[in-house]
C-alpha cells in the first residue's frame, strides 16, 4: 500500500511541475507579445548608441602629447 502511495504522488509531483511549467511557458509568451517591440526598440537604441560611441572613440586621436624628453626619462626592463 505504502508503495502505491508513494508511486501516486510522485506522479501527482510530476503532473504538477508540468503544469506550473506550462503556465511559466504562458506567462513568457504573453510577455513576449505584450513587451516584444518595446524590448526590440531598446535593444535597437542600444546598439545604435553603442555604435555611435564606437565611431567617435576611433575618431579620437590618443598619440598626441606623450612624447618621451630628456628630463622624464623611460624606465628599461
């Protein structure tokens, strides 16, 4: 008896993980309607500004103004 019992509710656990993963898979699909073009615009912004901020970070010139004189010299290794 105590072996069925155990066998009934470990199919009872099962059925109700799978319920409450259908129910999690529902929740994600509805937001995913709800909030899809919001979400693809702020990516998109994203990137764009990221893309914005990569041209003007190539555009800066980092050589200027470290030239090595006599009174500073370099360490060597």
């Amino acid at each position: 008896m105590k072996k069925q019992t155990f066998r009934a509710r470990k199919g009872a656990t099962f059925i109700e993980y799978a319920l409450l993963a259908g129910l999690v898979a529902i929740v994600v699909a509805t937001a995913a309607v709800i909030f899809g073009d919001d979400i693809k615009n702020l990516f998109s912004s994203s990137a764009d500004q990221t893309k914005t901020v990569t041209e003007e970070v190539k555009k800066v010139d980092l050589t200027g103004g470290f030239q090595n004189n006599n009174n500073n010299p370099q360490p060597t290794n």
